[in-house]
C-alpha cells in the first residue's frame, strides 16, 4: 500500500511539473497579473474623469509639494506657505478637471504632439503614423497622466479664465485710475543735464590738480561759454555732455563717487574737481528735473496692460471660488494637524482625511 501511495504520489508530482512548465500556463499567469496590474494603475494613475467633484490630496502628496519647495527656496515651508501650496495646487486641479470638462484637451495641437512624441519613443515601429501613435497614447490614457499636458492645461484654462473679464474696453477714467492707484510704479527717475570738463591723469601727470584748480578758476570768471568749457580739456570717450540722464546712468557709466558729488552739486554754478574711474572732471550742473509721476500720454501702453492684468487677475479669482464651491476636497495629514487652507471660506468642502481631523469649509 505504501508503494502504491508512493507511485501515485509521484504520478501526481509530474503531472502538476509539467503543468508548472506548460507555456499556456504561463500565459494565462501572465495574462492575469497584467489584467490586475492594469487595473490597479488605472485607478492611480488614469486621473480624474470627466464630472468628478471630489479631490483628494494624500499625505504623499503634500509632502511632494514640500520637498519641491524645499529644492526650490532652500528651506523648509512654514505653515502659511504650506497652505499656500497646497492652495495653489487645488487650484490647479481644479483648473485641470475644468479644462477636461470643456474639452480643452480635445483637437489640442500641443496635447497631440506630446502624445504622438511619447509614442514615438516607445513605439517598435519608427514608420507608424501619428494617427495610429495618437490612438495608442489614448488608449493607454497617457493624457490623463503626463505633466507636461496637465501644465499646458492648466496655463490654457488660467488663460481663458483671464480673458474672460478683459473683454469690456480700457477707458480713459480706467487709465487715470490706474496711475492715481498705483503711480509709483510709473514714476519718473530725477533727471540731469550736465556738461563735464574731463583731465585726463595719463595726459596731464604731477599738472594734474594744479590744471583742474586753473580750469576752474577760468569757466567760474564767466569768461568762457558753457558750451566752450570742454575744449580747455581733454577729449572723454563718453562726450561732454550728458543730457536729461538718471542718476543710475550716470552711475552706471562714471561711478558711484561722481554720481553722489553731482547729486549735490547746485544748478548753474560749476564745481570740482570730482573724480571718476577715468579721472578728474569739472562739472556744471545746468538742469535737475526731480522725479515725477508721468501723464497717462507718456505710459499709456503699460496703463492699458496694467488694467488688463488686473481685470483678468480678478476675474480668475472669482471663476475659480465659483469653481471651488462645486468640490469637496480632502487632504490626508498622515495624523498631523490638519491644514486650514486659506481658500476655504471661498466655498466647498476641505475634508482633512486624516485620524481625529475636523471639517473645513463650508
């Protein structure tokens, strides 16, 4: 009976062996495990469909915003900047699912060449078409999961959203309302006329102060025009007269300690010796015109492009706390304490989903 046992054991041992080695086999193992793989990365990787209204963040995925704030500043975000971040990137999900919804990736030229490049890189055909390598990519669902089409989404959505409240035209009352609210940022340097007396070291050696003292002397006798004063020195590569030029020129081309002496200098009287990084100059300050807030003429086009940017930033604003009352957002905190975004008073629901986490929101 043993031995009985013992042959039909082995029986059974090569039977299951040969099974174990058969190709069908491996192939229907094979076949399984890519089924379940592919379920399994459809349901993280495929990406929001159509019409979902709920987004979630995982703690993984906050830390990934932190560590890209670290790489980027160098520094560890503080809990307002966390909140920021994770602000921005709700906004950009929502931005995303919305540019999906209108079908802003449907016919896109950019989301197309994108896709067929992927392919390309991967196809085992170099002489497939585009329209076959599109259709794969779609099939695979790669648009709902490379970046770089989920960005230009997103900037195409933003950009829609902008335009959207900069139809309505730039008036006149629009422009001087601008510059009364924000002129600083058009203001007008201080400017200065001047005409300069150059002595040049390498020409004049040990003469030198003892010319820049007789110079002087002779254009304050009132002896010599303003315009001739020059021609008692020597030829300056940069010219002897700088007109209606800032301080941060004059600066930039002569020097920090010629630009403080000038400054100070009184209109209509010539002063000196003042030195450069060149040499030694007499210089007479013939006009100083203080800074200004220029006429809405002068700046008309930054005017114009200043409302512009204003109406889309504030229509992007409203657009997107109108979308944001259309979702529930979760965000994992891992048993941290949960982050209060800054938006949330703007509408829906920011559910921490965490142990022990409160409602937000709404």
């Amino acid at each position: 009976m043993e031995l009985a046992h013992l042959v039909q054991a082995r029986v059974v041992l090569t039977r299951l062996r040969r099974v174990a080695l058969s190709p069908v086999l491996h192939f229907l193992v094979l076949g399984g495990l890519l089924v379940v793989a592919d379920v399994a990365w459809s349901r993280l990787a495929a990406g929001p469909t159509r019409g979902d209204r709920t987004i979630v963040f995982t703690a993984a995925d906050v830390r990934q915003l932190r560590r890209g704030f670290e790489q980027q500043y160098g520094t560890v975000p503080s809990a307002t900047e966390q909140n920021v971040l994770v602000d921005r990137a709700v906004d950009d999900e929502i931005l995303y699912r919305r540019a999906l919804e209108i079908g802003l990736d449907r016919g896109n030229r950019v989301v197309r060449q994108r896709l067929v490049a992927i392919m390309r890189m991967l196809a085992d055909d170099p002489k497939k078409d585009e329209d076959a390598l599109y259709r794969e990519a779609i099939a695979l669902r790669l648009d709902r999961t490379d970046v770089v089409i989920r960005r230009h989404l997103v900037q195409l959505m933003t950009l829609l959203l902008k335009r959207s409240g900069q139809a309505r035209p730039v008036t006149e009352a629009d422009l001087d309302g601008a510059l009364e609210r924000d002129g600083d940022r058009y203001r007008l340097p201080a400017e200065l006329t001047l005409t300069q007396v150059f002595l040049d070291p390498a020409r004049r050696g040990p003469a030198l102060q003892a010319d820049a003292q007789r110079i002087l002397a002779e254009v304050r006798s009132g002896r010599v025009a303003p315009e001739a004063a020059p021609g008692l020195g020597d030829p300056f590569l940069l010219g002897s007269r700088f007109t209606k030029r800032s301080a941060a020129e004059i600066r930039r081309l002569l020097g920090d300690s010629f630009a403080s002496a000038v400054a100070q200098g009184a209109p209509g009287e010539w002063s000196g010796p003042v030195r450069s990084s060149y040499g030694l100059h007499l210089v007479l300050v013939e006009k100083r015109v203080p800074g200004r807030v220029p006429a809405v003429a002068q700046v008309r086009n930054q005017l114009v492009g200043r409302v512009l940017e204003e109406r889309g930033d504030e229509a992007l604003r409203v657009k997107l706390a109108e979308m944001r009352r259309q979702y529930v957002v979760r965000i994992d905190r891992a048993g941290e304490e949960p982050i209060a975004t800054a938006k949330a008073a703007e509408g829906g629901m920011v559910l921490p989903v965490a142990p022990h986490a409160r409602e937000l929101g709404d």
